[in-house]
C-alpha cells in the first residue's frame, strides 16, 4: 500500500476511495453522491487528485486484499485502521466522517464492509455521528408500562 503524507489531499482521496469501495464495489449512487453532497469541494480534492488516487487505491488493493468474488475486494480492518491513521488533523477527521456517512448512505443500505468502516473511524477518530450529521438523538420516552400476565395475577 503506498505511503501518503498525514493529513494530505491524498490521504484524504484515498479515504473517500475506501468509502466508495467499502461495499466491495464502486456503485453508481456512491460516485454521485459526491456531486450531491459537493464532498469533493468540501474536502479540497481536485477532480484529477481524486482519480488517480482511486486508480492507485484500486492498483494497491488487487496486490494485497482479499476478494472473494470476481470483481469485489474485502478490506479488513488492519487495512482500514492503517489508512484512517494517515488523518490525524481533528477536522479533517470530522470532514471526512461526514463524507463516509454521505457516501456509504448513498445507496440506501448499509452493507458489512460499510458499517465496519464507519465504527473504525469513528473509533479510531474518537468521533460520534452527531457531531458529522443533522440526525438528532433524542432520549427514548417509555409510552406505558409493560404490562405481561405474571404481573397481572401479582396483583390480583
């Protein structure tokens, strides 16, 4: 795997090239949602820088991951810590989480490969969805007891 520099408009291409391959393929929804969501510009990734860093990420994987099916890879978890650790600035780490959220909901389903990537960065990265998102996360109000038949011949 190539080595960029920490914090780089590279490292931070190859982040959203995990995102983007996270479910093992390049999906069609996931590459508009970077015009969608203007992650590109957000991240200050030239068009150009992007490319060739997904060309080089593609290049690296098929020498080192797994793949289980013609045309799919699996990232592992050593991998994606390794690639995570090369954004150390607490912003950018941020900027990016908020990128892998938009592109790994592109689709509408969350797949293995996408969920194991969002928990590391978020672990890795000491970061929750709240603080990358506008979900809102509200305390859940019990609406009335639960009531089973033990507890009604308990009262009776």
């Amino acid at each position: 795997m190539r080595k960029y520099p920490i914090d780089s408009t590279e490292a931070m291409a190859r982040i959203v090239a995990v995102a983007l391959l996270a479910d093992g393929a390049l999906d069609h929804s996931e590459v508009e949602a970077l015009e969608k969501h203007e992650l590109r510009d957000n991240l200050g990734l030239p068009a150009a820088t992007l490319e060739r860093v997904l060309h080089e990420f593609c290049n690296d994987l098929l020498q080192t991951a797994r793949a289980p099916n013609i045309g799919q890879i699996e990232l592992d978890a050593q991998l994606v810590d390794h690639l995570l650790d090369d954004i150390q600035s607490h912003e950018l780490q941020k900027k990016a989480l908020a990128a892998i959220v938009n592109i790994v909901n592109a689709d509408g389903s969350l797949n293995a490969g996408e969920a194991i990537l969002l928990s590391r960065a978020m672990s890795r990265w000491g970061l929750e969805l709240h603080q990358v998102t506008r979900i809102e996360v509200r305390d859940a109000k019990l609406l009335s007891p639960v009531v089973t038949a033990q507890t009604q011949v308990a009262e009776a």
